[in-house]
C-alpha cells in the first residue's frame, strides 16, 4: 500500500518510523537527485511509492535548502521518463529554511514499463535494482495490448445502422462453421456485437467500424488497401490496379484473390508426366498469413497510409503503418 503523503510534521515523523520498505525510500538530498528517480522509476514498474529526499538512510529528517534551480533540476530530471510522467514535487518544511521534499508515485499504470535515460528499474523489497531483460519485454508486450488501444475506444457518432449486418452474420457464420466461435451469440445485431466484444455498455467501438463498418470517410481513412501488379521488377508499369475502402474480412479476401489473378505461376516439365509443375512464387497459406499480419498489426492511430501489397515478377511487397512498440528494435527481435 502506498503511504499517505504527509501534511505535517506529526504525520511526517509516523511515516519515518516505518522506515525504507518495499513503497517507501529515503534520500538525503537531491545530491542523491539520480539514485532517488531509479527509485522512483521503480515504485512506476510496481505497485508505487514515495520518495522522501532531505531524510537520512536511519530515518532522520534533516531537510535541505530548496531554490527555484533545485525545482528546476528535478523538472529537467523528469522529462528523461519514458513515457513522459506526471509527478507533482510536494514541500514539507522541517526546519527554519530547509525541506523535505515528497515524490509520491502511482504505481500500476498502463503505461508501465518506465524508463529513465533508456533504463528500467523495478523494486526489490526496500531494494532498487535494474530490470531483467525479459521482465522489461513481457511489460512492453502487455503494455501494447492494453485495454486503451485505439481499437478499444468509444466509436464518437456510431450507432447499429452504421455497421453492415449482414457482413456480421456472414463472418459470424463462418466462425461457427469451423468452430473458432462456440456457444449462442444471439439473434440480434447489439446481440451478436456485445457478444463480440465490439460494444461496451451500449457504445460502439472502433473495431467494430474497423471489422463490419458500412462507410469509412471521413472518419476512418485507414481501412484501405492499395493493390498494384507491375511488369518485370520495377515501378515503371503497371498491369493492374487498385483502391478499396471496407471492412477488413473483405479487404482480406479481395487481397486474395489480387494475388490468385496475378502471382507469377513458375512452372517446370517433370519426366514421365502429362502435366506440368506449377506453383505459385509464395505459398498460398504463407501470403494468407502476410496479409493478415498486415491487418491486425496495422497502426490504426495512424489515418493516414493504406495497407499496400505489390506483385513483381520477382517478389511480393506488403507494407502497413505503425512502428515497433516503445523500447522494442529490430536487433532486439533478433
């Protein structure tokens, strides 16, 4: 439990008795200005705390002189946090002249894990200690898939006559049909959506519009999927092209069949055969797969830049918006 922040000198002397613990720190001055914001990145990994700086390590408050430069320091201090936080300094005064100075943190954020000049820290009983590798990737990941992504968002202005009933129910009777979705899911269209998960507590969200919408301008310019077949293995030609605005099932299916009509077909004459041996440059499960990545994993905070495949002679090129989650690099995946 975090300690309650202290008002007076009586409640500031009950709280030093605790001393140092899992939520609670001591720092003799902002000296120590460093040392105490690992602390403090720490109580943000956890369950919170509170730094007092112008305490001794035994629990003496001996405060120390704060100029407008100290406020300064330690204002400068905060915005090397990744992500950025919020965090009020308080002021208790001890003695003639000199402060405590109070950083009370709330832990169990979203946005966890912090880290300060790029280093995660996590508390360790009344220890600070640097952040396992591991343990900082699996906070990075839930981070990400935390209930405030953008596809979890109230949908402003959408109602039930805004998402394509039928395209619910066909996707709904597919899901049925090869067991991906078990049980009722009612007879009803909000029925069937709170049962998806596309609805809380009567208000639509932007998945919802993402997966069954009917119209996707002005609002929603990224359902889009941008498809081209080019001669040989440049840009400089096209055969075929085009530009789809919908629901995503249907920008997957329509990627399909871009890629049926237009995959180079290389083939070779087998001895002792009728026929000859086709296939196809990329497997068709594997560009399946792709495209569905491309989908799911796409930015949708980004509006602008559509999900885009080109054929060439030689290759496929799918690309989608976004950017590696905050902390994750290409080297780190490898």
């Amino acid at each position: 439990m975090i300690p309650k922040t202290p008002a007076n000198a009586r409640e500031l002397a009950s709280l030093l008795k605790q001393g140092e613990g899992k939520t609670l720190e001591f720092k003799r001055s902002t000296g120590e200005l460093r040392e105490a914001l690992q602390a403090v990145r720490a109580f943000l990994n956890g369950s919170g705390g509170m730094v007092l700086v112008g305490v001794r390590p035994d629990g003496a408050p001996e405060g120390q002189q704060v100029a407008d430069q100290t406020l300064r320091d330690i204002a400068q201090a905060l915005d090397r946090f990744e992500p950025p936080v919020n965090l009020p300094v308080e002021r208790l005064p001890v003695s003639t002249g000199r402060e405590v100075l109070v950083l009370r943190v709330e832990g169990n954020s979203d946005s966890i894990p912090f880290t300060y000049d790029s280093r995660p820290y996590e508390r360790v009983g009344s220890t600070t200690r640097k952040m396992a590798q591991d343990t900082y990737e699996k906070l990075l990941l839930e981070r990400t898939h935390s209930r405030r992504r953008w596809e979890n968002l109230p949908a402003d202005m959408v109602t039930l006559k805004d998402i394509d009933r039928d395209e619910v129910f066909r996707i709904v009777s597919i899901a049925q049909s090869v067991g991906r979705l078990i049980g009722p899911v009612g007879r009803s269209l909000a029925d069937v959506l709170d049962r998806l998960g596309l609805r809380e507590n009567g208000q639509m969200l932007q998945a919802a519009v993402v997966l069954f919408g009917r119209t996707f301008l002005p609002h929603y310019p990224q359902c889009e999927l941008r498809m081209a077949r080019f001669r040989g293995t440049g840009m400089a030609e096209f055969l075929d092209q085009r530009q789809i605005r919908g629901p995503a099932f249907k920008l997957l299916e329509e990627a399909e069949l871009f890629c049926q009509r237009h995959f180079p077909m290389p083939a070779k004459i087998v001895p002792g055969q009728m026929r000859r041996v086709e296939r196809p440059l990329i497997p068709p499960d594997a560009m399946r797969e792709i495209l569905i990545n491309a989908l799911i994993h796409r930015d949708y905070t980004i509006a602008g830049g559509a999900v885009s495949l080109a054929i060439f002679d030689d290759r496929v090129e799918v690309w989608s918006a976004g950017a590696f989650p905050r902390g994750i690099t290409p080297a780190l995946l490898k």
